[in-house]
C-alpha cells in the first residue's frame, strides 16, 4: 500500500491524498461503505460502483468468521471474489463487536473468549488469529486486534484496556510482519488508538502507535457516546501525533458534519452504518439538511429527493412515493433511501476534497456545517 498527500489546506489541517492499493486507488478524503456480512445492506455491488462510486467498502471479521466461515471464504478465495467486488476492502479486527458483547466475553492478555450472538457457541480471538482470519478473509487494509473501552468508563478501566490493546498490538504486529498474504494481492495492517477520553492516554497511545511505523493508522474508541466536542478535542490531539505521510483512519464515525470537522483535523478515512441504517428508518442527507420522509408534509410532495443530488434515484424518485414506501414497509423504500444517502456521503467527502484542492475548503466547511445541521 502507498499514500501520497496532494493538497493541503492553509486554514487547516486538511489535506488530498490519495491511497494505492493493488485492488485500486482511493482518493482521500474517503467514506467507506459498511458491508458487515460482505454486503452493504440492501445495495447492490453495482450501485455500489456505478452510482454511490464507492471506491473502498468496509467488512466485518467478526461477523464473517461466524458466517458464512472461513473455510468457506477460503474455498471462495477471499471476500473479493466472494461478493464479486473488485475495489479496495478494509477489514475491522471484530474488537468493537467483542466489546459490544460484555456478558458474554472475557478478556485476558492472550485474547478474549467469547459467545456467538448467533448460537452461544464460544470461539477465541487473540492478536495472531485475527490477522489469520484476516489473511483468509484477503482485505487490502486490516485492523490490529484491540478492545474498545466504552463511555463512561473510569481512568483506572482506560488505562488497564489501554495496556492490553497495546501488549495485543506488539504481538499482532509482529506475527502480521512473519506472515504473507494468501492471495495474489498485498496488505496493510493499521494499528488503533484508544484511550477513552483522557487526554494523557490519548497521547501515550497515539505516541505508541506511531512507534510501530504501520503503513497506516486507525483512531478507535469515539462516537461511543461521549459528548461531540470530547470527541473533537482527542481526534485533534491525536492527529498532531500520529504520522503526517501516512493515512488517518476514525473508526465508525459519524455524521455529515462530524466528517466534515475530522477532516478539517487531518483525518483521510471514515466509516459510518449511519447512511444506511438511518435510510431504512426514514432519516435522508440532504445538501441543504435532514428530512424524516415519514412526516406528513412530504406525503404530496412529488419533487426530487435532492434536486441538486448526484444519485440516480435522486431524479428518479418523488419525495411523495419514497415517503409511500418507507411508511408502508416497502423494501425498495429502504433501498432507495440508503443509495441516496450513501451516494450523498460520498459526494460530500469528494467536495471536500475539491474544496481542499482549489483552496477554499475552511470557507466551504464552515457553510456545509450549518446547512446540514438543518432539518426540513
């Protein structure tokens, strides 16, 4: 994997660059589709190309190690060819899912142990399995094996996790660096930095990380539940740290304007389940707000979804028959609204960096911000 910058803001941190992996380009800054279960939920791997212009998606190994299975992926020969995509994957390591399973996962310095969601089954992750499943799986980026503390947790828990999320990293890191690829592409290995919100564990991490010399790094542990400016000032102290020629990656975040204020950091990745999971309830991003489509007031409103929009299904579709599927349990209706939403998100990291290029990006944030920020 190269990463070369191209523009930076002067106003900002901001800055153009573009990621070369062998499965193509990704220019950044980037948003990257959730396809959990090596599918975007309720989008076809077309639309994902041809209309959203996804340029890079996002699988789960925690979801996939369940199902289908490794020696299925294996025998596919990896999610690429598995789910017929041939752009650039991320994978995440499965440690915000563990995480998210408290009752029924434990953790100690060789992993964490954990039941199945799907059938109680207990199953291992450590550090050096997780980059096998990973090798199996084939993304063209992966994520080291770590534990996302949630919010609020006290200091003492922080930095506890902290040390194991590190001790976890030196052996993940080294076992990825011993071991090669299954497939005839190469990959990455991001390292995650935690530390809740506490500024010292913050630097201590971000310091760490940077240590390891990763082809990239990831920032994990934020939009857990923490007040947004919280979240502001550890993604700034972070990115100060971390290093400047080699891309930044904030895990599972967030809104338009959250993107909008973390690349104004410095930050070049994101991702996000908001578009789609917000689509199939109703909520759509808009270039000038939000709109709940189950209200009323669209019920006879056969305009454009965004009549300023990039999306096919922007020209193609009323407010008024969205609104009719949505309320009415349609399916198609969630479809739509997450093409729509998905498609939106990337022109608006694609916006930003035509702003970044030309110069004008601090201004045209500023604007964004409060335009998205309304609701219609």
């Amino acid at each position: 994997m190269k990463f070369e910058i191209h523009k930076k803001d002067t106003k900002s941190n901001a800055r153009s660059g573009k990621i070369t992996t062998d499965h193509g380009e990704i220019l950044t800054p980037i948003f990257m589709p959730v396809g959990t279960l090596a599918s975007v939920k309720g989008v076809h791997q077309r639309e994902l190309d041809e209309d959203i212009k996804a340029q890079i998606i996002l699988g789960n190994t925690y979801h996939l190690y369940l199902r289908p299975g490794m020696e299925t992926m294996e025998a596919a020969g990896g999610l690429h060819r598995f789910m017929n995509w041939n752009k650039p994957i991320l994978t995440d390591s499965g440690g915000f899912q563990v995480f998210s399973l408290a009752e029924n996962r434990k953790l100690s310095d060789e992993g964490a142990v954990f039941q199945s969601h799907i059938d109680g089954s207990r199953h291992k992750f450590t550090p050096e399995n997780v980059v096998d499943i990973q090798r199996i799986i084939g993304a063209d980026i992966m994520m080291a094996f770590d534990e996302c503390t949630p919010y609020p947790c006290d200091y003492d828990y922080a930095k506890k996790s902290l040390d194991l999320t590190h001790s976890w990293l030196v052996r993940g890191i080294e076992y990825f660096r011993n071991s090669a690829p299954k497939y005839e592409h190469s990959q990455a290995f991001f390292p995650i930095v935690q530390g809740s919100v506490y500024t010292d564990l913050r630097k201590q991490s971000a310091e760490f990380i940077a240590s390891q010399n990763a082809e990239g790094n990831a920032i994990g542990g934020l939009s857990v539940g923490e007040p947004v400016e919280m979240m502001y000032e550890m993604l700034d102290l972070v990115n100060h740290i971390l290093p400047e020629d080699k891309p930044r990656y904030l895990m599972g975040v967030g809104t338009p304007a959250n993107i909008l204020e973390g690349i104004s950091m410095g930050t070049d990745m994101f991702d996000c389940v908001m578009p789609t999971r917000n689509g199939r309830n109703g909520m759509l991003f808009t270039r000038n707000g939000t709109i709940n489509i189950k209200n009323v007031k669209w019920k006879n409103d056969f305009s454009p979804i965004d009549p300023e929009g990039n999306s096919f299904v922007d020209k193609f579709y009323s407010k008024a028959y969205l609104r009719h599927l949505i309320v009415s349990g349609e399916r198609l209706g969630a479809q739509i609204a997450s093409i729509h939403n998905l498609a939106f998100y990337l022109w608006l990291v694609g916006e930003a960096r035509n702003k970044i290029e030309n110069g004008t990006f601090s201004s045209w944030k500023e604007i964004m911000i409060k335009r998205l920020m309304q609701k219609l």
